[in-house]
C-alpha cells in the first residue's frame, strides 16, 4: 500500500503498521584517532502513529508502505520481523566499529588458523 491510499481505507482492514526507510547514522571515535567517524546503514522503521501524523511530520515526498493484517498474530509477527532486523543490523554495525576500534581497520578475517 502507497502514499496515495485513502485513510479510511486503512483503518477497516484491522491491524496496521505503517513503515518507512531511513538513513541511521552510527557515530564513533577510534582510539588513536580523535576525529569522529560515521557509518551509515538504511533501516526500516515502525512509525507509531496515524498517517496523517506521518505526512504532518516528514510531509508527502517521504515514502512510507502500510502493511495491513486481518489477525493480530500476522501483525505481532511482522512487527517482531522488523524488530529482528533492526537489532541484527545494529549488532553487525557494532562488530563493525569493534573490529575497526581493536584493529584499526574493518577486520573480517580468522584471527588463527586452525589448520
């Protein structure tokens, strides 16, 4: 569902939650380095509140998708969905900077070799 749906519309299908993407800054400072750095990850977004909030908030040019549910089980799942992802991107992005903060660089690599 698009910016463009009626309202109305929406709120006879039950459940809903409205979702939008957003560019999150993560900011940090590397230990030997006093300048901060930024990393940058797009993350889907739960807004909390009505359409017509939203479009008082961001205006009508930032996009947003209202998933709508018959069941309240299929919206639990979708919300928890959403949640799982944030909270694995937020994780990645601190093994990220905790890699760049231990090496000084973005390791990924074994530290030993089993062989």
């Amino acid at each position: 569902m698009s910016n463009s749906e009626v309202t109305s519309d929406i709120e006879e299908k039950g459940y809903t939650v409205i979702t939008y993407e957003e560019e999150v800054e993560f900011a940090y400072t590397l230990p030997d380095d006093d300048e901060p750095k930024v990393t940058e990850r797009d993350l889907t977004l739960i807004w909390e509140d009505t359409v017509e909030k939203f479009i008082e908030e961001y205006g009508t040019e930032k996009p947003y998708k209202v998933n709508s549910f018959k069941l309240e089980h299929h919206y639990n799942f979708f919300v928890n969905q959403v949640e799982e992802r944030t909270d694995a991107l937020i994780e990645d992005v601190q093994e990220e900077i905790a890699n760049k903060t231990k090496f000084g660089f973005d390791f990924s690599g074994q530290l030993h070799n089993d062989d």
